[in-house]
C-alpha cells in the first residue's frame, strides 16, 4: 500500500502536466501560413500550438517597424520572465544573412520574440490569437507559453517558414 500511493500521484502528475514528461524538445518549427508552431523532438511533433503573428506576416521580415516575423533558420538563444507580453523567449534575428540589410541603411529590426500574451490581456488570449497582432513576434497563450517555456530550453534552433 505505501508504494501505490507515491506511483498514483507521480502518474497522475504526468498525466495532469505532459510538460514534465521526458520528451526532449530538438526544434522549433514555425509554419506562418498555418499560423501553427511545432515543438519537435526525435523527428516527431510532440506538441503544436496555434499562434498570432505581425499584422503583415506574409514575407520574410526586410526592416524595423514592417510587422513581418523573419523566416529561415536562427536559434532560441535567452529567455525573459518579465518581458512585457507574459514571458518571452528570444529568437537569434538577426543573423549574418539578415544583416544584408544593413547594407541598403535600412535597421534590420531585432528583438523578436515567441512570447504569451500582452501583461493583463491573458484572459482574452483565445480572441487575440484570432489576429495577427504583433510587430512581428510569435505570440501563443499564456498557457502555451508555460508549456513551451518548460518544454524548450535555450540553445534549441527554431525554423520559421512561410
């Protein structure tokens, strides 16, 4: 009897928070036409989620202030628990590639996020998650965020695609 009850709550536990389970997460993979981001281990999809992008998300992000979220390869490189949008994770942008754009004098824009809802609007996250809202960021519930901040370590690669 002793050994049921310690075994009953740790199954219960990972039943109840798959976040703890034991999956290793080795991509991200951001789809922007399906608006849907993957979490990806050992080849399969472990997790998906739908997400909300800039209010021009159609196109690989050229400059700061085009509400476009850049697409290709970069790295989820640092983390922010008190970013303003309910935690955030950083996307290496911009990498050598992007910084072409610098050649034209043109800023190529930085700071792009995944991250949770704007602080004080995650109650209404399902409605925002309907728009495109951000200026360029990836943005998922509040309750995705928790899930995908325990689930992503830094140093993972995140690609983003059309």
């Amino acid at each position: 009897m002793r050994l049921t009850i310690p075994w009953t709550i740790c199954a219960f536990i990972f039943l109840a928070f798959p976040a703890l389970a034991a999956e290793k997460v080795d991509l991200v993979r951001a789809h922007k036409a399906e608006r849907r981001l993957e979490l990806i281990g050992d080849g399969k999809v472990l997790r998906s989620y739908s997400i909300a992008l800039g209010g021009d998300p159609v196109g690989h992000k050229h400059q700061e202030g085009d509400q476009r979220t850049p697409e290709g390869r970069y790295i989820l490189d640092w983390r922010n628990p008190d970013s303003i949008a309910y935690r955030s994770i950083h996307i290496s942008y911009p990498n050598a590639d992007d910084l072409a754009a610098k050649a034209r004098n043109v800023d190529a824009g930085s700071m792009i996020m995944i991250h949770g809802q704007a602080n004080g609007f995650g109650w209404w996250g399902w409605l925002l998650q309907l728009v495109d809202w951000t200026d360029g960021c990836i943005a998922v519930t509040n309750s995705d965020m928790d899930e995908i901040w325990a689930m992503v370590a830094d140093g993972t690669p995140i690609e983003i695609e059309q």
